[in-house]
C-alpha cells in the first residue's frame, strides 16, 4: 500500500516505457544471435566476438550490428522464411498426395480388374473423373 502511494502517474508511465524498451532491447539481441548464428559467411572467432560485444556492450554492439548488417538480415530472414514454407509445401505434398485424374482412372482400373468393382461402374466413376467432379 506504501509503494502504490508513493508512485505518481508519470511514474508508471515511465516505468511502463523502460520495461518495453528493455523487450524490445532482448528481442533485438535474440533476432541478432539468430542472424549471427544463421550466417555462413561469418567465422567463428568474429561470430563470438559479436556475441559478446551485443551482450556487454548492448546499445553500442546492437546499433553497430543492425548499421553493418541490417540489410544482410533481412535478406537472411527472407531466405529462412522461404526455406520454411518450401519445406511446408513439400510435407504437404507428401503427405496430401497429388491428385491427377490419369492415377484416379489407373486406381478405378485396377479396381475393376480386381473384381471390386464393375464394369457399369467403372465407366460411371470414369466419367465423374474425366468431367471434373469427385469421385
């Protein structure tokens, strides 16, 4: 009770400021270890060097990062993002399957030699993949 009377509106105001700087001061650090640690043009020593530099010197080391690197950041973070949905089409690809009518025919055939279906309907069912329809 003693605290919350002391603290003028401005206060929280101003506290409330500080601590989303210093989120968006850690967010800044995390998406530069992320592009440091993405980057294969960059050799060990200078990617540690970074490190540290960002983790001793944070205002400094992320303000010289995002000047000599920013534009080579975005670029990397567009690649990654790239990457990912590549590798997303791809499982679902996979794992959907794709559906060309010629495989739909080839499976309805397959069936009718097999007895499980028809000649009546085959044909039918031949039909509704050739027009377009499911099956």
């Amino acid at each position: 009770m003693l605290v919350a009377a002391t603290w003028g509106t401005g206060q929280v105001l101003l506290d409330m400021l500080w601590f989303f700087l210093f989120i968006i001061e850690i967010w800044l650090m995390i998406s530069i270890f992320i592009d440091v640690f993405r980057r294969h043009d960059m050799k060990g020593w200078l990617k540690a060097l970074w490190v540290l530099i960002v983790i001793l010197v944070p205002l400094v080391g992320i303000v010289l990062y995002l000047i000599l690197y920013g534009d080579e950041m975005r670029v990397h973070a567009r690649q990654a993002a790239d990457q990912q949905a590549r590798a997303f089409r791809e499982y679902v690809r996979e794992t959907a399957g794709t559906y060309s009518p010629s495989d739909e025919i080839a499976r309805l055939a397959d069936l009718r030699d097999r007895g499980v279906i028809n000649e009546e309907e085959y044909a039918r069912l031949k039909e509704r993949v050739v027009s377009g329809q499911s099956a």
